[in-house]
C-alpha cells in the first residue's frame, strides 16, 4: 500500500515546484529573519525530496525513473515530461544541496531586499531544477530561459560591482542569443520527427519528447546542421571558449550566491550530454565535429589555465579555472567512450562541489575584505587558519590530487581521451599541470609568507555557519574522492547505454533529406 | 688563515660552490626557461581575452549600434520623409493656390468664365473623340 | 442567448455610447460605471463564444444575417470562425480593460469613452463580418475615433504651432517638415495616422470593388464569393486580374498591419495617443490588417495568395529587424513600444507567409498575444507618464522604488513581448518556428535573432525606467494600488500566462479555423495541371490536419530504456 502510494506520488512536480510555492509562500511573510527561515525550510525540505530521489533510483539501470508524463500541448507534441536517470540524478541532489549552502551563505551576507533576493533565488531553483528534469525539449527550453529572469536580477539587483548592470545584460544576452538558435534546432528536430511520423502514420505527428525523438532516424546532414545549432545554445551557456566573455563578468560583478550557481551548475555541458550526444550520435561522432570540439576544448584547457595563472582578483581567476575545467568536461564527453562520458558526468558533479565551494571560499573572503583582489590579502593563514585550511583542502580538490573527487573525475576522462586519440589526451594532462600552478601560486600569495598590509590585525576566523558550509563541501569531496563508487553506479546504466547508443547511431542515417522508411 | 676544510674548498673552487650553493641554477633556469615565459605569455592572453576576443562582442554590439543608427537615419529621411513630402507640397501648392481667393467678385467673375471656357473646350474634346 | 452573441458583443459597446449621450459629464462615476458595465457586457460574452465555439465542428458559428440592400447584395452577415473568435475576445477584453486604464481621465470624460467604446465596437465588427461591404465599414469607422482620440485625449512633445526648425520657422513652412521624426504634435499624429490609414483604405476598397465587380454575382458575401467568384485568368493590364486585386487588397490591409516600410504612421499615431486607444491600437486594430488580409485575400484568392505570399515573406524580416533596430535610438517610451509592436507584426506576417497549418495557426495566436503583451506595455507606458508626465527615458529611472507593482508587472510584460517562456507569445513563436522552416528557413533565422534584439531594446528600456538613480521630482509618483488600477494589469497578465499553461482550447478554437483555408490554399494546384485535379478528385486532408484526430493521444507507451530504438522493441 504504502509502497504503491510511493510508485505513484509525483515527486519530481514535488521537487520541481517547491522551491517557486516557497518563495511566493515568503511574499507573506515581513519579517526578515522570518523570510530567512523559511527559505532555508523550503530549501531543506527539498534537499530531503532529492535525497529520497537518490535513495530510491534503482542504480545501474539506464532507464527513466520517477517518470511523470502529462499531454501539455498534444497537437504540437509538447508534453509535461519529467524523469531522471544516471545522467541527470546526481545533478537534482547537488542544485538542492548547493541551494541549503547559497542560503546559509546569504544569511548575513545579503543585507537589503532580503525577501526578494530568496524569491529569487528559489525561483532559480526551480527553473534548474526544470533543466534537470525535463525530458520534453521545449519544457526544457521552457526553464532554460526562464532561467534568465531571476539571474538577470540577482546580477543586477545585489551585485557587488560597479559594472553589474552591464554584466547582468551581457550574461542575458549572449545566452538567450544562444537559445533562439537552439530553438530553431529543437524545432528542426520537430519537423523531422513529424516528416517520419507522418509517412509512417504515427499518431501523433509532432513530438518534443526526447524518448520519442530518440526512436527516429535523423539524415546525418540534418544532424550536423541541428547539432551546431544546439552546440551554440549550450556553448554559450557553458560557456565552451571562445564564448565565454559573459562568465567573467557575471561571476565578478555578481553576488556569490548567483556565481555559485553559474560555476557550481555545469547546464552547457549537460545540455550536451542529455540531448546533443544521444539525439544526434552520428553528428556526434562525425570527423568535423569531434576535430572542431576537441581543438575548442583543449583551447579552453590551456586558455583558461594560463588566464587564471596571472589572474589578481580570485573571483576573475575562478572564472578562468571554470572555463578551463570546462575543456576537461568537453574533451570527456568529445572522447565518446564509456571513460570519457563517465569521467565527465562525474566531474560536473565534482565541479559542483569544488569549483563552487570555491566560490564559497571567495564569499569569506569578500565578506572580509570587501573585495577578491590579491592586494588585499596575503599571510592570512595565520589570522585565519580555519578558513587557510578549507581554502587549501577545496582547492586541492579542484586541482584533483588524489584522495578527493577531482581526481577520479580528471583521471577518467584523461583516460577516456587518451584512448580515443593520444595527442589530445597528451595535451590535455598539461593542462593539469597548470591547473596545480594557478592555485598554489595564488594561494601561497594570498595565504601563506608574511601579513599583507592590507590585511587587519582583527581579521576574523570562519564563524559557525562558515565552517558549516566548507565542512559540508569537504565531506561530499571525500567522499566522493575515497569512496565513488555508489555515485558512478548511477551513472554507469544511462552512460553505458549512451555508448551503446553511440555505436549504433540513430535507427537508420542516410545521406538524404527525405527520411526513409525503416520497416 | 684558519680556516676550515670546506671552506677552503669553496675559497679554492669559487665557481663550482656557487653553482653548488645556488643548486645548480635549476630553480632560475626553470624560471628564466618556463615561469616567466608561462605568465608573458599569460599576460599576453589576457590582453587578447580583453581586446579581442571581448572586442569581437562589443563589435557585434557596436554593429548592431550602427545597424540602429542607419534604421534611423533611414526612417527619418526616407520612410518620414516621404510621408511628410506629400504634406509638405500640399502645403506649398496651397500656399500658392489660396491667393485666388482674394476676395474681390471680379477675380471670382473672371475665374467663372474662365472655367466656363475651358469646360466647354473639354466638351468639346469629347464629342469629336 | 446563444444564438445572438454576437450582437451582444458588438451592439453592447454601441448601446453603451448611445447611452452615454444622455449622461451629463458631471457624474463621472457613472460615464465610467455605464462604460465598464458594456465592456463587461461584450466582455462576458465573448467569452461565452469562445468557450462555445466548437472547434470540432469549425467554420463560420453564431452566424446572424440582415438583409440590407437587396438590389446592390449587401447585408449585415456576422459570424465568426476560429481565427475571428479569439480576435473578438482580445478586443473586448482590452476595450474592458482599456476603460480602467483611462478611469483618471477629467477631460471630456464622457466623449472619451463614447469614442473608446465607438473604436472598439468597429474593431469588434470587422472580426466578424461575413460581407465585404460591412468588413470596409467597419474599417473605416474604427479609424474616424483614432483621429478624434488622440486630437483631444492625446499627449505630444511639442505643439504644432511650436514646432519650429533650427532657424526658428514654423516647421510647416519649412522644408525641416519633411524630416521630423521623434518630436511630433497630437495633430500632426492624427492627421498622419488617419489619412495614411485613409489612403490604404481605398486601395483596399478598390480591391473589393473589383472582386464585387468581376465577380459578378451581385453580392459582397464572402461566404458566397469564396465558392463561386472566377477571377483567375483574366488578362489585365498585362498581368492577370486576380493578382491586381490581390495586390490592392493585401497592401491596402498590410498599411495598418503594418507591414515594412507602411508602418510610419504607427509609432507616431502610438506616441501621441492616450495609454487606453494605445492598446487598443496596437492590440487588436493592428490586426485588422492581418485578419482582412487573411478573410478577404486568403478566402476569396487562394491560388493567387499562394502565388503572391513570398512577398510577405521578404517585407517581414525588415519588419522585423529594421523595427528593431530602430529603437534602439528612440527614447520616447511610446516610440518604443510602438516600434516594438510593428517589428513583432513581422512575425504573424511570417506565419502568414509560410502557408501551413501550424505556422498560420502560430500566427494567430501570435495575434491574440501580442494583444496581451502590447496591451500591458502601453498600460504601463501610460501609468508612468500619468504619474511623471514625461515619456523621455533618458530623464526617467529609478521608479521601481516608487511604483513596485508596475515595475513587477513591466518584467513580466516584457517577458510576454521577448516571447520568454511562460506566456503564450512563446507558443505562438515555436508554431511560427516550428511551421515556417521548412519554407523560409533564413527568415526564421532572422525572426530569432529579432527575439534578442527585442530583448536588448526592452530590457534597455526597463532599466531606463525602472532602475538606476531618480530624479527627487519624480517623488511624488506613486504605485498603482486601487483596484481599479491593477485590475486592467491583473486580466491582461492572468490571460497572458493562463493559456501559456492551458494553450489547448485556443488551439484548437484556432486550428479549426486555420484547416479549411490552409488546405483550400495548398490543395490548389497550378493552372497547368489543374484539368486532372478538378475531375471531381477532392484530395484528402491530411491525417493530421483535424483536431479530432490530433486530441486523441496514445497512453503513456513510452519505451522505459532511453538509448533503445523503437525497431528493438
């Protein structure tokens, strides 16, 4: 009985809306500290909601669990659909988990229009959250841009720098104007779906359904064409260098939380590995495509390293170090293996929790200093061990040294690229090295040697709720770093699946603009 | 002179201890060969991040500015302006053309026959068509 | 009352006027209350209709006839289709809301609203009129109000007698006249905006007196022109006559669509007009050209419209773009919303062009959204320049600290008008999208790249209004916070993200109404082959092209594993 109240309980609509009830629950409320609260409650209650989600999803299965399906627009095919499997679990934990962290952090870190900045915040959630789990292309596409709304405003409106209008508008633009053409491709993907359906008299003749767009060849010219188009939504929202001038501003002039978010949240890169790779695996796998997205990720290794090297403001160098992260996701997913993609999914799971507890550590330094500028820091380690500590623990996992989650994730993919071509691979360690080089030089800068001068006697250590946040980071990364296998037995369903899928291409493809029958 | 064994040594073969004591030059060598190029060649990036790569999207706004610019320019002078003509000469003709209506019954009279003439001429035309 | 809906709908407004005669100015309660009490009226109904409407069996609904001149074929044919049903119900729901944005008006309250209510019911009329000679009238008459609303109610930059050029010549005198553009009186607007509109009537008139007169069989009914004029193949002037009216007609109706580069009287005639006949204006009297164009020139001429609607589809992407890029530099909020609406006409004139069952059907319901959208817009356009009387950007911000509804509603206005998911306008973009590309592709490439443009201009313009530092004398602007104010606000937006979520009635409602016309225009086939084609072999519609068809949909038969094919089921 209960078992069965549970088959059937729509826990995904659950995840989905809580957070945007909650935060117009919050328009009630006046109080600040009431408002605070309750934000933290709701975002609580949907880490327990996602927690549950991951307890119950039967691992090393590829198929779609929890699946909710609702006709929406049935003529046009668009159907609220949502599910989650390997490849999109593990990323409906870590929004709700990195939400509780945004909304501690902000606790006292965000003074004025408190309780619109969580509405905010919980309306990002939500349109996340959506991205995640949609399975249906325009309800995808639905929170995709929606997306845009509250993080337009969270730049805007709590930005700390002078130049957060512009920032807000560039992040805004540059991605929407990577959607549109997006849209033009998830229509395309539409129409061909329609054209096969129709000389075959399926009922119904339209679908945005990835699982039914998935059971229809595609012509491999037509799967070039709707790949870049997708390629350019994704890439910019990655951002993939070299679309990436929005992220830099967006994370300096933004407000942490909202940074946390961008960096933290690989959405590009999962757009690539939920739609572009099995909807279109011929196109995937086609020499032009892999040339072109493995030059763009390497480039990306190397420029985003060598950039973060000589980086004096943290935040410009996190930015950096994300888009040089980025190429390591790029590369993996590119490699087209089961090392690769696994390697991958788990490191966008693991920049989650580094690149964004980074982000974090960037807020306690914000929230000291008022700024992330080298300048203004240097031999903190002593004033401020605790804060050294975590510092130098998170960053280490973001370089990847062994024992944390980074470095399964790097590890993989390395191995992944190396097996499909060993000149990529080959480049590819390098920029590992890099990566070392950035944040121990920075870090020795800023933390270590003797007391910068900008740096007061009466600096403070992490207080509780600091340490909560770096304490909890620290645990998923070793746990992750010692123990991933409960995480890649996850994945391993829909990942080995997606390779399978690779192999074997679309139902049939053909060198031809008419779909041809495959009976 | 008392010194003692190593140090005579290093009194005796100055440049091999130098080399020694500075390890070899590894660490500057490393430098000179791989740091400082590293962070030119990050500094260089940077200008190129800044300048062209941020550059090519204020191109593309500033195009898009100049794009406005020319609509403008075109909808004032072209679409506006050949609305605004028509007005404009009806205005001018009429400028003209309300100097008949002078007031005096004579010009009026005058005016009358005159346009008898001319509609009986056009009747004419069109009787011998 | 079923039967007479749609005289409620178009007779409560008149009724109202006429009522309002009576009613001294002094009781400015009850000039508003006997306004928004027919509003309400045709409001109701029309919802009555459209939810009554039965798309399953489509075509022409409600239909009432009147005889009215035997001898010339004339009568008062009323009825409406899917595309003209939720037409009427945008109309009659911004003429209810129009009456609430105007409640502060003090001047000439009484004449104002008679002349609102005169606009609206002409609007209403066009939308369901079956016969030529009603279609034109109504037209027509929807313009006269134009011309009077925004000579007295209106508000300008300038006075005419002071517009001077740089030598300080009265501007009429001078050559300067030719080029004033940004800086115009409510004069100078109204003369421009109705005799432009005037002009292309009358070569709309003419495409309907040819049509009436080649035609004929002595009627100006559409229902029976549509089956039975012949007016393919006569030679004329060298080309044949159908094009020739076709030309006309669609030019004509594409003046006040409107369509690039007929669209100078819009952003003028927006500009100076009061926030409510803005709506109205850019809400539903914009689409009287599209809607004309699709009743007179897709029913009666549809080889022909086949033939010549490439056309359309080159003029869009200026619209489109050249719009957009125009307000870019304008800084007269009006200018830029009005800009905004006539670049978003390019978009139904893209669906329109494509010629399919969903791209057209998009079209429409792009209609009745941007009804929403620019509805909201010119509200809130209208509010602020109440409350701070001036309409220059650049001198305006910061007003979100002193009017946070409006600026919360102006987001979402925005969203709805970028077409941002969570509004129907969005929908209505992915059919245009969705139904055009496999005919214009690069225009679809324009239309999505004129979505970001949109973007920049709004947002550009938000902030301009909204945000940033405010000037002290604006303090004294206040919110909107009595019913009344918000009410208009609330419709237009709960609408507008209603049947975002709940799309599927108006779909069909659409759709119903889209199939006949689509499948009439593409089954035609050229004149070559056309002897084998009308030996009596009618070619079925397509599978998909009834709604029927398309409401029933398979269980949930999903394959569970996500990278099977369905061949290995």
């Amino acid at each position: 009985m209960l078992e069965e109240l549970a088959s059937t309980f729509p826990i995904l609509t659950c995840i989905l809306f809580l957070p945007v009830i909650g935060g117009v629950v919050l328009w009630l409320f006046d109080d600040e500290d009431m408002v605070r609260t309750s934000a933290l409650t709701i975002a609580l209650l949907e880490l327990a909601l996602s927690v549950f989600v991951l307890l119950r999803f039967i691992p090393e299965s590829a198929a779609m669990q929890f699946s909710e399906h609702v006709p929406w627009i049935p003529a046009l095919g668009v159907s609220y659909h949502l599910a989650v499997d390997g490849i999109s679990v593990l990323f409906v934990g870590l929004t709700a988990f990195l939400a509780v962290l945004i909304i501690i952090y902000s606790w006292d870190t965000v003074r004025h229009q408190v309780k619109l900045y969580m509405m905010a915040l919980l309306a990002l959630e939500t349109t996340t959250m959506g991205v995640f789990l949609s399975i249906d292309l325009i309800l995808f596409f639905v929170f995709w841009e929606l997306m845009l709304i509250p993080s337009y405003f969270l730049i805007k409106l709590w930005g700390g720098g002078a130049e957060r209008h512009y920032a807000a508008l560039k992040f805004v633009l540059y991605t929407l104007l990577g959607s549109v053409f997006m849209l033009v491709g998830i229509a395309l993907l539409d129409i061909n779906y329609h054209q096969w359906a129709t000389l075959r008299h399926i009922e119904p003749t339209y679908s945005f359904d990835l699982l039914e767009l998935l059971s229809v060849p595609i012509p491999l010219s037509k799967q070039i064409l709707i790949f870049w188009l997708l390629f350019l939504g994704f890439a910019f929202k990655a951002p993939v260098f070299p679309f990436h001038t929005w992220l830099p501003d967006a994370l300096l002039e933004g407000p942490i939380g909202m940074a946390v978010v961008l960096a933290g949240l690989k959405l590009g890169t999962f757009g690539f590995i939920r739609f572009s790779i099995p909807l279109l695996p011929d196109a995937s796998k086609s020499q032009t495509v892999v040339t072109v997205i493995m030059t763009l990720g390497l480039a990306a290794i190397l420029y985003g390293a060598i950039m973060a090297l000589i980086q004096q403001d943290f935040r410009r160098l996190l930015a950096f170090s994300s888009i040089s992260h980025l190429g390591f996701v790029v590369i993996g997913l590119f490699a087209l293996n089961y090392q690769g993609l696994q390697g991958s999914l788990l490191t966008m799971i693991n920049l989650g929790f580094s690149t964004a507890g980074l982000f974090f550590i960037a807020g306690f330094l914000y929230s000291r200093q008022q700024n992330t500028q080298l300048s203004s820091f240097g031999g903190m380690a002593k004033q401020t061990p605790l804060l050294a500590s975590f510092f130098l623990f998170i960053g280490l996992a973001s370089i990847g040294l062994p024992g944390t989650n980074g470095f399964v994730g790097e590890f993989l993919i390395l191995l992944g690229t190396l097996k499909a071509n060993w000149l990529y691979g080959g480049i590819a360690v390098t920029g590992v090295i890099f990566g070392a080089a950035y944040f121990l030089w920075y870090y020795e800068r800023s933390m270590l040697g003797p007391l910068g001068k900008a740096v007061k006697e009466s600096i403070s250590d992490l207080h509780p709720r600091e340490v909560l946040i770096a304490a909890a980071l620290s645990v998923m990364i070793l746990w992750i770093g010692l123990y991933p296998a409960p995480f890649l037995r996850m994945m391993n369903g829909s990942v080995q699946a997606l390779v399978d899928r690779l192999e074997r291409g679309t139902v049939a493809s053909v060198e031809s603009d008419q779909p041809v029958r495959v009976d | 002179m008392n010194l003692s064994a190593p140090d005579r040594l290093a009194a005796r073969f100055q440049a091999a201890y130098r080399i020694l004591l500075n390890k070899y030059y590894v660490d500057e060598l490393y430098d000179l060969l791989w740091v400082e190029p590293t962070k030119k060649l990050g500094l260089l990036l940077d200008w190129f991040d800044r300048t062209v790569i941020d550059g090519l999207v204020h191109a593309v706004a500033q195009i898009a500015e100049l794009f406005a610019a020319g609509s403008t320019w075109t909808e004032k002078h072209v679409i506006y302006g050949c609305v605004n003509v028509i007005g404009y000469g009806n205005h001018l003709a009429a400028r003209q053309w309300r100097q008949l209506q002078s007031g005096m019954v004579h010009h009026y009279a005058a005016i009358i026959v005159a346009g008898l003439f001319l509609l009986a001429a056009i009747i004419q035309l069109i009787m011998q068509l | 009352m079923g039967d007479y809906a749609l005289l409620y709908i178009l007779f409560a407004p008149f009724a109202g006027a006429i009522a309002l005669i009576f009613v001294s100015n002094r009781q400015a309660m009850l000039v508003r209350g006997i306004a928004a009490g027919a509003a309400l009226v045709s409001l109701l109904v029309s919802l009555y209709l459209f939810f009554a409407y039965n798309h399953m069996k489509g075509g022409f609904q409600f239909v009432q006839r009147f005889e009215w001149s035997r001898q010339l074929g004339i009568s008062l044919h009323l009825g409406v289709d899917g595309i003209g049903t939720p037409l009427v119900l945008a109309s009659s729901i911004l003429l209810f809301a129009g009456i609430f944005v105007s409640w502060h008006i003090k001047d000439r309250t009484k004449e104002f609203y008679i002349w609102l209510l005169i606009l609206a019911a002409a609007t209403i009329g066009v939308f369901m009129s079956l016969d030529l000679f009603f279609l034109f009238f109504f037209y027509e008459m929807s313009v006269i109000p134009m011309y009077l609303l925004l000579g007295m109610w209106g508000s300008h930059t300038k006075k005419y007698n002071e517009m001077t050029d740089p030598d300080g010549l009265k501007q009429r005198d001078s050559v300067g006249f030719i080029f004033n553009f940004g800086s115009n009186s409510k004069e100078y607007a109204a003369m421009k905006l109705v005799l432009f509109l005037s002009a292309f009537a009358i070569v709309a008139l003419m495409g309907i007196l040819l049509i009436y007169k080649y035609s004929g069989l002595n009627t100006f009914d559409i229902l029976v022109l549509r089956e039975q004029a012949k007016l393919m193949n006569i030679p004329v002037l060298g080309t044949t006559l159908d094009k020739i009216i076709w030309l006309l007609i669609f030019f004509g109706f594409a003046s006040i669509a409107p369509l690039w580069p007929l669209h100078s009287w819009s952003p003028v005639g927006h500009a100076a007009a009061p926030a409510a006949t803005s709506m109205l204006h850019a809400g539903v009297l914009m689409k009287l050209g599209h809607f004309s164009i699709i009743r007179v020139a897709f029913e009666i001429l549809p080889e022909t419209t086949r033939e010549l609607m490439p056309i359309a589809a080159v003029l869009c992407m200026f619209s489109i773009v050249y719009g957009g890029f125009v307000e870019f530099y304008a800084k007269d909020t009006k200018y830029v919303i009005g800009y905004s609406s006539s670049s978003h006409m390019g978009y139904v004139f893209l669906g329109m062009a494509a010629l399919d069952y969903i791209s057209l059907t998009g079209a429409v319901m792009y209609m009745f959204a941007h009804a929403m959208a620019t509805g909201m817009l010119f509200a809130m356009a209208g509010w602020v320049y109440d409350q701070t009387h001036s309409r220059d950007i650049p001198s305006l911000g910061g007003l979100s600290n002193r009017m946070p509804f409006i600026s919360g509603c102006f987001v979402v206005a925005c969203m709805a008008s970028i077409g941002v998911p969570g509004t129907v306008n969005f929908i209505a973009e992915v059919m245009i999208i969705v139904g055009s590309w496999n005919k214009y592709p690069f225009q679809v490439i324009v239309a999505v790249v004129g979505i970001v443009l949109t973007l920049a201009y709004l947002f550009k313009m938000m902030r301009g209004l909204f945000y940033g530092p405010m000037d002290q004398k604006y303090s004294h602007a206040h919110d909107a916070v009595a019913v009344a104010d918000r009410l208009p606000l609330l419709i237009m937006i709960t609408v507008s993200i209603g049947f975002f979520f709940f799309p599927m009635h108006l779909y069909y409602v659409v759709r119903s109404g889209v199939d006949p016309l689509i499948a009439k225009i593409t089954r035609v086939v050229p004149v070559a082959s056309q002897e084998r084609e009308t030996l009596g072999v009618k070619r079925e519609a397509r599978a998909d092209s009834s709604p029927q068809n398309l409401a029933a949909l398979p269980g949930d038969v999903l394959p569970l594993t996500p990278y099977a094919s369905r061949s290995d089921q």
